[in-house]
C-alpha cells in the first residue's frame, strides 16, 4: 500500500533558538520512501542532519527570530499489513542478550524500575514468560490509562502514569516499557506516524507512541493504548523513553503555535 505523511509545525520565536529535531523517517524504512522525506523551514533557516547512538536520523537547525514553518510531505510503500504476533516467542535469558540489547533493560528518565520493580514482579511474576508476559504487561497498561490529549506533560513518568491513571500514548508506552524492564525483558520506545488505516478515523491526527520488546532475538512491535494490531506504522525514532525518540527538542525562546500531521492511505499508482 502507499501512504502519504508528512507535517507542518509553526514556531514563533522571539529570539534565535536551536531546535534538535527527530521528524524524519528511520533510516531502516529509507528504501520504502516512493518520494523523499525533506525537512525544509520556510523562514530559510539552515538544516543539518546527523545519525545518532540508536540509528535515528535527527536534524539541527537555528531558527531566527519571528515565525517559522517547518514541514514535509512524502508518499512511502508499506506491507499493508497488521502488526505481526509471535504468542510461542520466547524471552532470552539476560546473560544471552546482546551486548546492545542490554541498555534497554535499564531504568531511565520516564521508566523509573527500581521504584515499579516491586509492583512488576507482584503482578507478572506467575505468567507464563515471553510472549504471554508481554501481552499481560500490555493488558495491564491499556487498562490502567484513561486516555486524554488534556493529561499530556512534557515531566509525567511511568510511575506518574501508573498513579493517576490519566495519560497519552507515550505514557502506555512508558508504563509498559518499565513494567517489561522489571521483569528482565528488553523493551525500547518508538515515536513515528500512525494513521487510522483500517480502523474508524479520529481526528485531529498525531504522531504515535508505541514500543518495541526483544523476544526470540528480535524487536517485536507492542501497542500498550490500543492493544491491538494495527497497520500502517512509519518508524521515525527509537531509544530508551521519550527523551531519546522527542519529536522536537528547543532550546531557547520558541513557541509552537501550529501542529498538523498528515498519514492518509493512497490509492495504487
């Protein structure tokens, strides 16, 4: 299937700010891309490009002063098809995981392990491990979280999320990604376009949120808010929580004041 996607985010600043921006498609879906994904800013503001520690490529730039649209537009190939499920997967032992696996085991800023391992092992300890786990974790997040664009904050961690019940999709994310980590299965986090193919639309259309876990030595695709396959996903970034996978990182005077993300299905060419 071919689906377009693509963004324009306003900025208005009142000084010069650097902005650090993940917004392009992961470097593994580059050969999908039936056109190109470019980040342009209309103000002419100067962009560079570098690939980080987890394979992301990210984008620099200095806006100036006053109002600045950044956006892209793009049409990628995708399978079409829902996310896989492996219900006989199987959880490595964490002296077998990788060396670059073993990262995603660790506590970080929004997945607080030491403060939720209890909890994990109370509620996880007695499932069946691997696959079924997973699912358990995912069940238990998806239920846990009233979803509401109004409970989003840029500081809420998992823990946060698991107490007041409230969130959006990056804190299903988080709060599955944790409860995972507890339980010694590697789980990363995923930031990229998810549009409402082959499920009802709802507007106004996001980005998305999902994570990722390690089982049979491979990263399995995991959907803690919807808890249910779904098709369609543009991988733009991965990393440990929301800090290494931000969608845009400002560093100065700089107000967003215009958000639309585009993710439509195209017909064949």
């Amino acid at each position: 299937m071919r689906i377009r996607a693509g963004y324009r985010i306003t900025y208005d600043c009142a000084a010069p700010s650097p902005l650090l921006m993940m917004l392009s498609v992961h470097p593994s879906r580059a050969a999908d891309l039936e056109t190109p994904d470019v980040l342009t800013a209309d103000s002419g503001a100067p962009i560079s490009q570098y690939v980080d520690g987890f394979g992301n490529l990210c984008s620099r730039t200095l806006l100036p002063a006053g109002r600045t649209v950044l956006s892209s537009d793009f049409i990628i190939r995708d399978p079409g098809v829902l996310d896989p499920i492996f219900p006989h997967a199987r959880q490595s032992a964490v002296e077998d995981l990788p060396d670059d696996v073993i990262v995603f085991l660790l506590g970080s800023r929004y997945c607080e392990t030491d403060k939720m391992s209890d909890l994990a092992w109370s509620l996880f300890g007695q499932t069946p491990l691997g696959w079924p786990r997973v699912q358990a974790i995912v069940n238990y997040a998806h239920q846990r979280i009233t979803f509401g664009y109004q409970h989003a904050r840029p500081t809420k961690s998992a823990l946060d999320a698991h107490d007041e019940q409230l969130g959006v999709c990056r804190d299903y994310a988080h709060l599955a990604i944790t409860l995972c980590r507890c339980m010694n299965i590697p789980a990363r986090y995923c930031t990229g376009y998810l549009g409402d193919i082959g499920v009802p639309l709802v507007l106004p259309m996001d980005f998305s949120a999902w994570f990722e876990v390690w089982l049979d030595g491979a990263w399995r695709t995991m959907d803690a808010r919807h808890n249910k396959p779904r098709i369609g996903r543009i991988l733009m970034a991965h990393g440990r929580d929301a800090t290494d996978a931000a969608i845009i990182t400002s560093f100065g005077d700089a107000l967003m004041t215009g958000f639309d993300v585009i993710t439509d299905e195209l017909p064949e060419a």
